[in-house]
C-alpha cells in the first residue's frame, strides 16, 4: 500500500521531533558557566535550578537571555565536593552563599565574588578559616560563622572592614582576645557565645539603639554589667551566662520595653535582685540561677507564674517570702530557695537526726527466747549487760587447760611416790 505524500510528511516531521526530544539537553534559563559550576558542586541540574530549584537551594534574577544565580545553599554534602576557584569565578554574580554540614577546606575567593556577597553562612562546614580570609568579605551586611574553627588574634581583624554589618553570629569558633568598641549602628545581632573572650563588656555597645539579640554566653568576661544597658530600647534577647561577671544587677535594665529573653545564670553576680524587673511586660524567660544573690526574692507568684522559664536556684543566701509564696507553690514552682525567717535570711533546714551506733556486742550478746517457731528473738526491752560470748569461751578453755596441767603434775607425783616405795 503507497502512502500519501500528505502522510510520509507528517510521519518524517513526528520522527524528527521525538529524535530531537530525547536527544536535546533538559531546557534551562541559567547561564551555562553557572550550569557548569553547578554540576561541579554536585547539584542537580536536571530541572532548571531557576524555576525548579533543588531544596529551595538556588534563587535566580530575571536577566535575559540567560539568568543568573543570586543565593546558592550547599547542604550535607558529599565527602568527595571539592572547591574550587574556577567554579567560584562562575558564581560571581552570588549575594548569598551558604554551607550547612559540608565539611570541605577554604579555597581562593575571587575577588569578584567576596565584593558582591551580601550573605555569607558557614555551619559545622568549612575548614581552616581565617581572620584574614573573613575580612576580605567587606560589603556583608550578615555574616554566621558556627561551628567552625577561626584562626585569628581577635574580632576587630574579621569585622574592621565591614561598615554594613547588621548581622553578627560568631559562635564556637575558637575566639579568643576581647569585644570590639566600634560597630555599625545599625547593627541588629550580635551573637558570641561558646568562645574565649575575655575583657569587659564595653560600654559603647549600648549606642547600639537597633540591637535586638545580644549572646555573650559561655566565655571568659569579667566585670560588671554597664548601667546604661538601658539605652538598648529594641533590645529581646539578653544572654550573658556562664562567664564571671559580677556586681549588681543595673535597675536600667528593667527600662527596656520589648526584653523578652534574660540569662544572666552562671556568673559571680551580688547584691539584691532588683524588684522592677517584675515591671518588665514583655518578659517570658528569666534565669538568675547559680549567682552570689542574697536578701528576700522581690517576685510573687503571680508574676512567676506568666513566665514560660524560671530559674533561681544556686543562689544560698537567698530566700523567698513564705507570706507571698506558701511552700506548696515553693515546691510546685521549684525554686530551690529556702523561705525567708523574721529578718529576711534563709531558714536553715533542722539537722538530720542522728542513729544510735551499733556494736557487734550488741549483736552477738543478750537474753533470747525461742518463739513458737523455734526462731531466736531478743526479749522486748531487755538489757545487755552480761559478758560477751568469746570472752566467756576463751576463759572456759583456759581453765580447762590449767586443770588438766593440775592433774598430769599431781598423777606424775603419785607415780614417782610409787615408784620409792616398790
């Protein structure tokens, strides 16, 4: 049977188009450089990462013909991803770049692209950082180090040239040397916790008017608290725990309106606790535990009982008033305090009442009785005062011996006697 001439062209046409459908490569919108560098990565790029990102790990802009990666997310990935400059230099157009558990060394940075970084995050990830290295990255406005080893003298080599800061995180990395003074006043984060820093808090970070997180727990501080933590008026959360700070609590700090968050636990802190921090509205999450605290607790159990956490044990010679909070809500609420006494010190709990010692006399001596199950049991109220057990057997066998030498010594006279006579 011939085919119409109509037919073997729709035939030809149908097989050039699915010769071409599994032949071509999958469409994309992304600059092929970047495709490139992608894959290099070990991200798939089966679909377009721009329309149909992996993980929601890339953000594309809108260029045309060809768009191009602003953010890329590198997360848990292969042990063999290596870094390298060539691929970087394709992903210069990047303002986020962010490594979650991807444990790889630091490569070269071009230029190109720690000048167009917005964002940079590494977490449980790069290996051997650097001050240096962070420094170079001078138009961060957000910079989260967690995790990760940072070999420098100190903060100010990292943080000196970046002027648009708003975000800091540099946690457990190793820090050592003191805070800075000098910060962008814009600045919105500050998070050092789990480093080496030693020094004083200084006083200048209270020009931070915009600063809402401030974390400088589990580090080496000394000092008192500055007294005008109160101009941080947008300040939420304050954690200055496990370090060795001391003094007082400055009243200031119940001016602030939005505080949320304050753990001031784990330090040398003394004085009386100030009673307005009660007045704070905001508050949900207070610990003053394991301080030098002394005198009468000024919360009641209203005010403890809005907070989500309360912490104020390890603190000796504090006590709560037992009219305001009975012992029943002390005990619901766990405080760990002891009630306060007439003139405002802790009751001390009564001493432990002491057992009467034993002795093996007591149990191997004394008058028994058989009962009706031929058990031995002691006489109720009954007193020992006969010898002891041993004793009277020692004594028994050595007059037993010294009666049997009497005897031999007087038989062997009867014999020699005998023997004269015969």
């Amino acid at each position: 049977m011939k085919l119409s001439t109509t037919t073997t062209t729709l035939l030809l046409l149908l097989l050039y188009t699915t010769t071409t459908t599994t032949l071509s490569p999958p469409s994309t919108t992304l600059d092929p450089k970047q495709l490139r560098a992608l894959q290099s990565l070990y991200i798939p790029t089966t679909h377009d990462p721009c329309t149909q990102p992996p993980h929601n790990a890339t953000t594309c802009d809108s260029a045309t013909p060809f768009r191009h990666l602003l953010s890329l997310r590198l997360t848990n990935c292969s042990d063999d991803l290596s870094l390298s400059t060539t691929a970087l230099s394709s992903l210069s157009t990047l303002t986020s770049l962010t490594f979650l558990d991807c444990h790889t060394p630091i490569v070269h940075f071009p230029t190109s692209l720690t000048t167009n970084l917005r964002s940079f995050t590494s977490i449980n990830s790069l290996q051997h950082l650097t001050g240096v290295f962070l420094s170079r990255f001078s138009n961060l406005t957000d910079l989260n180090i967690s995790g990760d080893t940072i070999k420098s003298s100190g903060i100010r080599i990292i943080t000196s040239n970046m002027k648009s800061l708003t975000t800091l995180t540099l946690s457990n990395t190793n820090l050592t040397s003191f805070i800075p003074k000098h910060w962008n006043p814009k600045l919105t984060h500050m998070d050092f916790s789990n480093n080496k820093l030693n020094g004083t808090i200084p006083t200048s970070l209270t020009l931070l008017e915009s600063l809402k997180i401030l974390n400088l727990s589990s580090n080496q501080l000394t000092g008192e608290i500055p007294t005008s933590f109160g101009d941080l008026i947008s300040l939420q959360n304050l954690s200055l725990s496990s370090n060795s700070l001391s003094g007082s609590i400055p009243g200031s700090i119940s001016t602030i309106p939005r505080l949320t968050h304050l753990d001031l636990s784990s330090n040398q802190f003394n004085g009386t606790i100030p009673r307005s921090i009660s007045e704070i509205k905001s508050l949900k999450y207070l610990n003053l535990a394991h301080n030098s605290f002394h005198g009468v607790m000024p919360f009641n159990a209203s005010f403890i009982s809005k907070l989500e956490v309360f912490k104020i044990s390890g603190n000796d010679n504090l006590c709560y008033n037992h009219s305001t909070i009975s012992k029943t809500v002390s005990k619901k609420l766990k405080l760990g305090i002891a009630a306060c006494d007439k003139h405002g010190l802790p009751i001390l709990p009564p001493p432990a009442a002491e057992e009467p010692e034993s002795s093996a006399d007591d149990m191997s001596s004394g008058d028994y009785d058989d009962d009706d199950g031929g058990n031995v049991k002691k006489k109720n109220g009954d007193h020992d005062n006969g010898p002891n057990k041993v004793v009277l057997g020692v004594a028994i066998g050595l007059s037993a011996v010294v009666f049997l030498i009497i005897f031999l010594v007087i038989l062997s006279k009867c014999d020699w006697r005998l023997e004269i006579e015969d």
